[in-house]
C-alpha cells in the first residue's frame, strides 16, 4: 500500500539529522588523529645481539648524585661488556648509542649501557660497551654470564614502516651519533 504524498513531506520536514552529523564529526576527528600518530608516533628499532659474554674489567667511580645538589656522593659500578652482532648490524652501530642488558636468567633487570668500541672480527661485528650501575645494589654481573644486547639504532615513525615494507621508501639516510659531518 502507497503512503500518501503528505505523510512522506512531513517525516521528510521533522527528520532531524543531528545524530548523522555528530558522527560525521567523531569519525573526522578520529581519522585525523590517527594521521597525526601515523605520520608521527616514534618507534625505536633495535640491533640484538646474538651472543654477550661479561668480562671482569670492573671500575668504580664516584660521582655527586642528581637532584640532590651536593649532598650525596654516589659510587657508580662500572662494568665492559662484549656483545657479538651480525655482520649487517655493523651499519647501524656507532659508537655513544645507549644499550639496554639482559642477562640470563634474569629477565626482570634490564641494566642500561653505553658503546664505546665497535670492531669486525671474522665476519662478526664485535661491539664493546659500557654499563653503569649503582655500586649499593646488588652486583648483577657474574664473569662469563650471557644474556641479551639490545641497541637503539633508530627512530622510525609507522608511516616509514609502511613506505619499507611497501618497497617505496627502501633508501635509509645514515645514522649519525654526533652532529658533525662525516665526509
């Protein structure tokens, strides 16, 4: 059965499209803070090692404590670390890039490092680096132990992941770990 004309003008006249428009609204406002996070956001991308091996060249240093002026006087266990990487990582790696530590059989302590040396030995790269802890708490490193290197090599945003894996964006600029040129 046909509705009548006068029936189908006035639901057409009480139709209110708020509800439509609002989330019109939302959805805008959501797509676009999604491209902000997409063509922002940061991701930190890693080198991990494949092997590390804990040496006994240990020092101790004394240093003022942050934020407390000088009232305090920290002593700073400081520890060198190899870590063997592949040959590939040898790219990325420079020396003054921060490290974080996992030994094993501990995979709640993550111990922060610095690399001070990188080398390539027989087709491996050997990379040398330096952790600090504070020297009050209980010593984690046990001569010989193993466990994990991880270094932050670079800061991609997800976009850049996207323009990678689509095989767009496969050229890289180096990495540089101080602001001078390298010619």
């Amino acid at each position: 059965m046909a509705t009548p004309f006068s029936h189908t003008t006035r639901s057409l006249q009480n139709n209110n499209d708020f509800l439509s428009q609002a989330g019109l609204l939302v959805a805008i406002l959501f797509a676009i803070m999604w491209g902000y996070w997409f063509l922002t956001a940061k991701i930190t991308s890693y080198e991990v090692s494949q092997e590390l091996y804990v040496t006994d060249k240990e020092k101790f240093f004394r240093q003022f404590s942050q934020g407390e002026g000088a009232k305090r006087v920290q002593t700073i266990r400081n520890r060198l670390i190899i870590a063997q990487f592949p040959q590939t990582a040898l790219d990325n790696i420079q020396i003054g890039q921060d490290a974080l530590i996992r030994l094993d059989g501990d995979d709640k302590l993550t111990i922060p490092a610095t690399v001070i040396n990188v080398r390539q030995t027989a087709g491996k790269a050997i990379v040398e680096l330096r952790a600090e802890i504070d020297a009050t708490l209980p010593n984690p490193f046990e001569e010989g132990k193993g466990g994990k290197v991880r270094i932050e090599v670079e800061y991609v945003t997800p976009a850049i992941l996207v323009l990678r894996a689509s095989g767009m964006f496969t050229k890289t600029p180096s990495l540089s770990a101080s602001p001078q040129r390298r010619d």
